[in-house]
C-alpha cells in the first residue's frame, strides 16, 4: 500500500510539472504571436529565452507588456 502511494504521488507531481510546462509553453507562444501581431521583430537569442521561461508570472507581464511596447526590449526589461 505504502510503495501504491509512492507511486502515485510520484505521477501526480509529473502530471503536475508537465502541466505547468505545457501552459508555460502555451504562454510563451502568445507572448510571441503578440510580438509578431505587433510587427516586433525578435530575434533567436529573446526567442530562445521566452520559450525556455517556465516562470508563468513572468510570461504574464511579458505579455502584458508586448500589448503596448514600441520595441522588443521594452518587452523584455529586466524586473526588479
């Protein structure tokens, strides 16, 4: 019983991750249709970097941000 509950707490925390990655992804990929929409050219380095964020807080204000910037680095300042 105690090795059952090991395991399926061991798959609920990667159902959980795998979750959490997958609306990151999905996050990310708004963010950069935003950018695209927006005419925001951003190159391989900033692309690289958004799809690899899985802070999803992150990825809000980014794109909160790109709703209104003028260029990509007003999208990507650094947060204090």
């Amino acid at each position: 019983a105690y090795k059952a509950q090991l395991v399926a707490t061991g798959e609920a925390r990667g159902e959980a991750r795998g979750e959490a990655r997958g609306e990151a992804r999905g996050k990310a990929k708004s963010l950069l249709a935003v950018m695209a929409a927006r005419g925001l050219f951003v190159n391989d380095l900033v692309r690289a970097q958004i799809l690899r964020c899985q802070d999803l807080t992150q990825l809000d204000r980014w794109i909160t941000r790109a709703a209104t910037a003028k260029s990509v680095s007003d999208v990507m300042i650094a947060v204090a």
